[in-house]
C-alpha cells in the first residue's frame, strides 16, 4: 500500500504526533486508520498506549510512563515502512434523522441570505451525500464530518452561543456535526437530531467511529417526536449500512 511522507514530533512527555499531508481526503484518513491498527495488533503493548486519530494525524498516548522520543521516532518511522494493510474494523454508513424546522434551524434564514440560498436548497444539499467522520472530539462523542458541499461552506459565527442544545447539527468551515450534549458553541445551528449517538452509561459511549460515514436525512417535528420517545425508552432502532472497510 501506499506510504505517504509523515512527520513524528513530541507532544508533551508522554505522547507523540504523527502528522500526515496537510489534506482532508479519505486515503490519507485510510492509511492512518491502517497504520494505526497495524501498531495495536503488532507493535505496542495493549493497555498500556490510547491512538487517536484525526484527519490528517494520529496521536499516541503512553499512560503511565514518559516516552524517550528520539528512540521511539526512529523506531515509529521503522514501523511505518514496514506496516502492512491488514483488516480494519468494519466501517458503517449511519443514517440519522434531523428535523430542520424553525424551532431547531436557529441560523438556516441567516444562512440562506449569505449563501444566496433558500432554506429548502440549503436542507437540499445538506443530505444529498454522505460524510466521513474524520474525528471525534471538542465533545465526548462530537463529530467532525468532511465532505461538505461547497455551496455550504461558511465561518464560524463571529459570536459563539453560550448554550447550544444537544442534538443540534451545524456548519463551520468546510465541516458539519452533531452537539452529542448541551454545551456552548460557535457552529451555525440549522437543525437538530432526533436521536443521540452519544451515551456515556454505554459500554462503548460512541456508536460511530473515525472512518465511518454519515448521512443526514430530513424528518418532520412528530417524527421527531415519535424518535425521542422511541430513544428514551430504548426501542429506537439507528439505520446503518455496511460499507467496505
């Protein structure tokens, strides 16, 4: 497989960053996922390291002890050129449900006279395709999703709110996410979801993983009634696809 050029540099005492391209695309994303796992099932001792990738980087957390970096860097470098493509987790297309009705579409008009479009076009585009889950962060459970349209790219607001409501699905840059809970935020709000895909009393808290792909799809406000109870009560059912790993 292919080998891109990386660079590794310290990240305090006890991590190590690895930094790949500085591009957003999904074989610079598919390399780190593989080079990650390659680490996990032949080169470090489970338990003992957290990998967390993001994008175009990959950071490497030893728990307990301090790393001596220039040894280690020779010795990542090492594995990277030897790393070989193995089986990946298995990845999933998520469908989730956003209702996009005043009430939850805070900044939608706002955004529809910058971007010179109307509400029904921005909805339009915003669920035309999927998005890759570049990263988990910000948040427990937050979501940064590539693959915006162009037509929707739009800054940050200039003043961030000091509550945003969880569920709520916003635009900032060239990305789109989901708030997993309530918290302040900056993002452009222009819907919410119905359903949460965070939940910390969970075994495993975050259903959607780096490297997974979500599309959104537009609900009425009963169905988005209907959801939460359905979510509530633990009967709601998440749609999701297997996609090639």
């Amino acid at each position: 497989m292919k080998n891109f050029p990386i660079s590794i540099r310290p990240f305090g005492i006890h991590a190590v960053l690895i930094e790949w391209p500085q591009e957003v695309n999904d074989k610079i994303l598919n390399d780190i996922l593989f080079f990650s796992a390659h680490l996990k099932k032949e080169c470090l001792h489970e338990g003992l390291w957290e990998l967390v990738p993001a994008y175009n980087s990959l950071t490497l957390i030893l728990r307990n002890d301090a790393i001596e970096f220039d040894a280690f860097k020779l010795q990542l470098a090492q594995w990277y050129g030897e790393k070989q493509e193995i089986m990946l987790e298995q990845k999933y297309l998520w469908r989730l449900p956003v209702c996009y009705e005043n009430e939850f579409a805070l900044d939608l008009n706002e955004i529809g006279e910058k971007l010179n479009k109307t509400p029904q076009e921005i909805i339009a585009l915003h669920t035309a395709n999927p998005y890759t889950v570049y990263g988990i962060g910000f948040l427990p459970g937050f979501m940064y999703l590539g693959g915006l349209p162009t037509e929707l790219e739009i800054p940050r607001r200039s003043t961030p709110r000091p509550k945003v409501n969880k569920g709520a699905v916003g635009l900032a840059g060239k990305q789109t996410g989901v708030y997993p809970q309530e918290s302040p935020g900056g993002w452009n709000i222009i819907g919410n979801c119905s359903v949460p895909i965070f939940n910390p009393k969970n075994e495993n808290p975050c259903l959607v993983k780096v490297g997974d792909k979500v599309q959104f799809y537009a609900i009425s406000k009963a169905e988005y009634d209907l959801h939460k109870i359905e979510a509530e009560v633990g009967i709601y059912q998440f749609e999701k696809i297997k996609i090639d790993a």
